[in-house]
C-alpha cells in the first residue's frame, strides 16, 4: 500500500547488482580477474540478459528494466561488455563503460533510497 | 580521500556497534527473526566498512570510486537498519501482540506460503511493509478497528514478489512476469499506432512513462490488491473503496506533464481488477454490490477518466491482470475465499462490512465487541 513496500524491493534488487558490479571492477583493474570467475560470469550473464530481458529472475528482471529506462546505457554496448568478460579480452573498453553502470545504479539506489524516506 | 576514509570509516563502525548494543534484550518470540535479521545485516556492514580501510585493493588510486560507492551503500544500510530495523526493536511492547496474532492466524487460515511478517504499530502514514526485513508497520490505533485490517492481506504479498530460490512462490512471480509482457506489448502496440498516426511526440513520451510505472510499480500494486481479493473476498474490496474515499486522490489519475508521477496505479484501476477478480472467484454478486457503491463515490467526487486513463489503464489489460493473477495464487497452494469459509479472521473482516452497511450508525458499537471478540480467539492457539 505504500510506497516504501515498492521502493524496498528496487533497493535490494539494485544493492546486489552494484556490489557485484564493483567487486568485479576492483579484480579487473587489479588485474586479478579470469573469466572462469564467479561473480565475473555472473555479471556476464547479467549484462548479456539486458539485451533480450528473458531472465526467469523477476528481480533481475526488474533492474534489467530500470537500466534499460537509463539514458546512459547502451543496453546492446554492455551485452557486448558481457560476452567480453567471458574471454580474456578485457581492456579499459570493458572498464569504462561498466564505470557508468555503476555509476547509474548508484543513482538508482538512491533514488530509491529517497522515495522509502519519503513514505506514503 | 583517504584521510576521509580512515576516519568516516571508523566513525561509522562505531556507529553500527552501537546499534547492535542497542537492541533490547528478552524481545518476544515474534521479535526473534527481526532481532537475527538486524543483527546479521548490521555485522554484514561492519565487516564491509573494515575492509574499506584494511583491504589494499581499496587503497588503490584506481579504486577510489568503488571505495566511494561501497562506503554509501553501507551508510544507506545502515540508516535503514537504524531508522526502521532498531526503531521496531526498541519499540516493541505488549501492545504490538494482537495484530501480530491476527497476522499469524492469517497465515494459518490462507495457507500462505513464508513466515508470517512482525507487526509493529509505528507506521506515521497507513500500512508499509520493508520486505527485505520481513517486517510490516501499521498506525498505531489500527488494532483497535477492523475496516482497513483487510490491507494486512494486500501487504503479506509484497514479500512474496522478492523471494528468490522458492518453488512455492514462482508461480506468483511467474504469472508477474506473464503480466509484464502483456503490459509490453499494449504498450508497444500505442506505441505504433502513434507512430502510424504522427501523433503528438509527447504521447510517446507519456506510453514510455506509463510502461516503466506499470513494470516497477504499477503491477505489484495490483498484483498485491489481487492476492488480498483472493485470499480474503469482498471485504478487499470494500477496504480499497474506503481507502479511495477517506485518503485517495484523483480516482484516474495517470502521470502526464501535469499530473506528475505517481507510484500507484489509479485508485479506478485498481478497482477494476479488483472487482474482475471478486468476480472470478464466484463473488459477482458482492462485486456488483461494491460497484454500485464506487458508482456512487465516483460520482460525489466529480471524477471522470479521461481518454488518457483509458489508453493507460484499458479495461481489458486490467482483466488480464486478474485472470494471470489467479493461478499465480493458487499455484502457491494457498486458500482461495469462498462463502463457505468460517476461519475467525476471514469472518470477523467480512462480516464487518456487511455489519457497516446493514447499521452504518451502529457499527461503531458492533466494531468494539467484534475486535475483542477477535482478540480472544487470536490468544487462542489455532
């Protein structure tokens, strides 16, 4: 009935995605990543699911949503970025691009943040 | 940055120890599951906030920006856990028993299929769950009266859309997800006939809006509305009018460049699927009943839909969310309502409307013995 009953689920759906998203990001500017990683094929999945949106996960497929409503991203660009980390081909092209990810989910989280303090 | 870190951080972990120190001791039972949720999440944020200033990676130069992001994410978590989680613990008393028994009993009654959610009388606006938390506020006289208990219903479904993992509740999200692709393509299908037409850019603009409200928020409105239909009947329904006449704002309100946003569907919208699902589930006659009645409201309020409204909210995608929703909440296995059924708490909320509108004036009284009626037979084991 209320907003923050909506806003909650956003909140945690997106916390998940972005503290994957940046742990990731730390192993591969630390050069401490292979593709064999699991949270790497996790977010490759993740990424490569915001093209087509058939992921079964109703949270998934929740933020997958929220990220395609989002100006800055370029859902065909980070499903690309996706396949790329399952190789070995990662450079600063894959980083800089999933930077803006993560900078958009951090809005997004506040965002949601915001409208749970609101109330109502 | 990293001076600001080094002493944020710290800052922040005594902060989150404090908290923990906070939580009372001897809590009721039904306060055990919150206690362990608050506890485990508040030492989830402290080992993050030690790593933020102890793992080397995080030192890095490059790392500056993730280091930023994870330190507020931890600061949101633990203001939430703070101004919701321990707020609800400091606070529990004797007084918050009775509607965490009804709730209790609700769950026993429809067969729903998780633990029932703590109830805590500190809601500051109507009836607001934290899924994440398991936990539902509720104002603080709300226990003594019986005409809006029907939203506990509507609540105990939110919680269900965030499961993950759960074989019980994917035919619940399945049949979201069902609904979402048919909100899509109706959607889609303005879209082209707009396209088709040349109309107006800002029309585009408006069905863009309308699929995101409908996808992030709208469907769980409904989907919960639904769920609360099935498992309780009529007396939903009759909540969500009274809802609509005491706190409601325009009845068909879609968000354009003025009206603004909305989180919720239109109160007509949501009427609508509920009234169809009444309807499903053998109870037309009842849902003709409530119609007469928002006919009514409708027309005191001075409210008409415009073409708007109709495009955002047609009538037959609203049916569909009725008719997926259904097996969404049978396929959990839980009791749909019937006019059979005799469980205390089904009864008492349905017989309360029936009793508000045979004897408006003298419900008030039949209200009072009805709550401690209802009182007693929840202190009973069921």
């Amino acid at each position: 009935m209320s907003q923050i009953s909506m806003y909650s689920g956003v909140y945690e759906d997106i916390r998940e995605y972005a503290e994957l998203l940046d742990k990731v990001l730390i192993d591969l500017k630390g050069g401490n990543s292979s593709p064999d990683d699991p949270i790497r094929r996790k977010l490759a999945d993740l990424l490569k699911s915001l093209l087509t949106s058939q992921t079964g996960d109703l949270s998934m497929r929740m933020v997958n949503f929220l990220l395609r409503g989002t100006r800055e991203i370029d859902a065909s660009e980070l499903a690309r970025i996706g396949e790329l980390l399952e190789s070995t081909q990662v450079d600063s092209s894959v980083i800089e691009p999933l930077e803006r990810l993560a900078q958009s989910l951090e809005r997004e989280q506040a965002v949601a943040m915001a409208r749970m303090r609101m109330r109502g | 940055m990293h001076e600001y870190f080094q002493g944020a951080v710290r800052q922040l972990i005594e902060r989150g120890q404090l908290l923990i120190s906070m939580i009372p001791r001897g809590l009721s039972r039904e306060f055990h599951r919150l206690e362990d949720t608050c506890r485990r999440r508040l030492s989830s944020v402290l080992d993050d906030l030690n790593n933020l200033i102890t793992d080397p990676r995080l030192l890095l130069a490059a790392n500056q920006p993730e280091r930023l992001r994870q330190f507020k994410r931890a600061i949101w978590e633990m203001d939430l856990l703070e101004t919701v989680c321990i707020t609800a613990l400091e606070r529990a008393k004797d007084s918050d028993k009775h509607l965490n028994r009804v709730v209790e009993r609700i769950r026993i009654e429809i067969g729903y299929p998780m633990l029932p959610p703590v109830v805590t009388p500190l809601s500051q606006s109507y009836f607001q769950t934290y899924p994440q938390f398991n936990l539902m506020l509720v104002p603080l006289s709300e226990g003594h009266f019986l005409l809006h208990l029907p939203d506990l219903y509507h609540e105990l479904a939110h919680p269900l859309l965030l499961t993950r993992y759960d074989r019980h509740t994917q035919p619940f999200k399945d049949a979201f997800i069902e609904v979402t692709d048919h909100v899509t393509k109706h959607i889609d299908d303005e879209l082209e006939r707009e396209k088709r037409g040349n109309g107006p850019q800002l029309l585009s603009f408006y069905l863009q809006q309308w699929l995101k409200y409908w996808i992030l928020n709208w469907t769980t409105e409904i989907f919960c509305d639904l769920f609360a239909v099935y498992t309780l009947g009529p007396a939903y329904a009759w909540s969500h009018l009274h809802l609509s006449a005491t706190r409601g704002g325009d009845p068909f309100k879609v968000p354009t460049i003025s009206g603004g946003a909305t989180t919720h569907p239109a109160d007509g919208a949501r009427m609508a699927a509920i009234l169809h699902g009444l309807t499903l589930i053998g109870f037309a006659n009842e849902a003709a009943q409530v119609e007469e009645r928002w006919n009514a409201f409708i027309l005191v309020s001075g409210a008409t839909p415009d073409p708007d409204y109709r495009r955002c909210f047609p009538r037959h995608l609203l049916h569909i969310v009725a008719e997926k929703a259904l097996p969404g909440v049978k396929g959990m296995n839980c009791r749909v309502a019937d006019s059979t059924i005799i469980d205390v708490v089904h009864s008492t909320l349905n017989r309360a409307w029936v009793e508000f509108w045979r004897d408006p004036a003298g419900y008030a009284n039949w209200e009072k013995t009805a709550v401690e009626a209802l009182r007693q037979e929840c202190m009973k084991t069921p």
